[in-house]
C-alpha cells in the first residue's frame, strides 16, 4: 500500500445521499491524508454516510456574502497538508486518476495547480462529443483562492458556481479523467442549472457596473460573458456542442444535451434582458 498523499480532498454537499458513498468509496483510505465533507444542513442521510466513512465534516450556513463554501473552507479551516482538490459529490477519481495524481504531486515541478479533467454522463450513457468538462480544483494550500464576486442577494445558491481559483503561479494538467455522473433525476439537472442561469444573468450586468470586473476572466469567460450580449448566443452553443465538438456522434443524447445547453444559454440572455 503506497503512503498517503500530501493532499486534503474537501467535498462541498448537500443532500448528496444518492452520490455521497460512491465518491467516497472511490477515494479509498490510502489516497489523501485527509479527506472532508463540508456540509450545508443536509437533512438526508449524507451526514450519516460520511460518518460511515469515517470521514471529518464540517458544517456550512452561508449568510448571503462572500466568502461561500470553498473559499469559507480555505479561510477558516485551512488544510495543513500541501496541497487541496475540490471534489464534489457526483465525481469519482478513478485508478488511472489516481495513479496520475501520484506521479504528478510526487515530481518537483514548479506547479502551483492542476486542471482536472472529466467523463460526462447524461440519462446513464457516457457521452463521446460535447462540450468538455475541466477544472481548476486541485492546487497548494496558500496558493490563492477562488474569485471573490460581490453577490448580495443575488441567489441562494451557498457554493461557488462558474468562479475560477486566482493562483499565484503556473498550472499544469492531468490528463485521466474523473468520473462525473450524477444519480439525481433531471428534475433537479434542470432545477439546477434554472438558478445557475439567474446568477449569471446577474453576473453579466454586475461586470457591466464594474469595468474591473472582467479583468481576471478566463479567455472562456470573456468568450462566454461576450456571447450573452447576442440573441444568437443560444444557437452559437448548440452548433459548438452537437457539431463542432461532436455531439453527433452521441445520437438522441448527444442532441438532447445540445438542446439543453441552448435551452440554458437563452435563458441567461432573456434573463439578462428583463432585467435591464
């Protein structure tokens, strides 16, 4: 057995009963030195399932400001271990992930971060084409943190959304992919992504009040934030999703998932309209 990684793995929940042992059962006891549930008053079974797994939890009660879930982790109960990766509960690292994830942390590189990349599974099919999933989740305690975006009131969504860690330092990659399957049933994909489209329609016309605000965007958030001003924002990404990026080749799924991610872009720019 291989010793512990330098590694805190923290998992933002809440009411994840249906993925939560999964996850955990993927990580194992050998990985990470140290792995945490941070909870937002789940009132399922999750708190029990951690506990099950012998796992740490912390709880959450957000007050409408910054800072929400991760950074309030980072802040207030900062890992003593060298490194941390944000892994929600719906993802589950695999032993090819699992022995990249070694080699990586265990060369000296001058690496601060890494980007993580992901399977995508829609109604239980893995999915060949689309759009591809990939974070910036694991990266050095003290490295930096995710973006601070002023948001009072906007939603009550408690965890970060589409915000991105600002770290002090160059990242690299890690190719094998995590698992990302959701067990939840589409009334809540599209429940969801109802409120992720209401805190990025206000998003958008906070940056518009703030010039500065966009100053640390990703090439893909300016492209995406850039795209909301336009009526055809909605067909630009269903082209992008079903042709460009080959979700053809997923069939009835593959369109599914292009009309979906169309379905939800329109809605930020209508959203974004009415409330101008």
């Amino acid at each position: 057995m291989s010793p512990a990684l330098d590694l805190t793995i923290a998992i933002p929940v809440k009411n994840e009963e249906k993925n939560l042992s999964r996850c955990l059962a993927a990580i194992g006891t050998d990985l990470a030195r140290h792995v945490v549930v941070i909870d937002s008053n789940s009132t399922d079974s999750t708190r029990e399932i951690a506990k099950n797994f012998k796992t740490e939890i912390v709880n959450f009660v957000w007050d409408g400001k910054f800072p929400k879930k991760r950074n309030w982790f980072l802040r207030n109960h900062t890992p003593e271990t060298k490194w941390v990766m944000f892994l929600d509960a719906d993802e589950y690292v695999t032993e090819d992930f699992k022995k990249e994830l070694r080699e990586r942390l265990s060369c000296d590189d001058d690496k601060v971060g890494y980007w993580l990349n992901f399977t995508v599974y829609f109604l239980g099919k893995k999915m060949k084409g689309g759009y591809p999933l990939r974070k910036l989740a694991l990266f050095q305690v003290g490295a930096g943190e995710y973006e601070q975006v002023d948001e009072t009131e906007w939603s009550t969504l408690d965890m970060e959304v589409h915000e991105h860690p600002m770290l002090q330092g160059s990242t690299g990659s890690i190719k094998s992919k995590i698992e990302h399957q959701d067990f939840r049933c589409m009334s809540h994909y599209i429940r969801k992504h109802n409120e992720y489209a209401s805190w990025e329609a206000a998003r958008f016309l906070n940056s518009l009040k703030e010039p500065t605000a966009s100053s640390q965007w990703t090439w893909k958030q300016r492209i995406k934030y850039g795209l909301f001003r336009s009526i055809f924002v909605g067909p630009a990404f269903f082209f992008g999703s079903y042709f460009f990026l080959g979700g053809f080749r997923d069939g009835a799924h593959g369109f599914a998932v292009a009309v979906l991610k169309m379905s939800y872009f329109m809605q930020v720019y209508c959203q974004i309209r009415e409330k101008k």
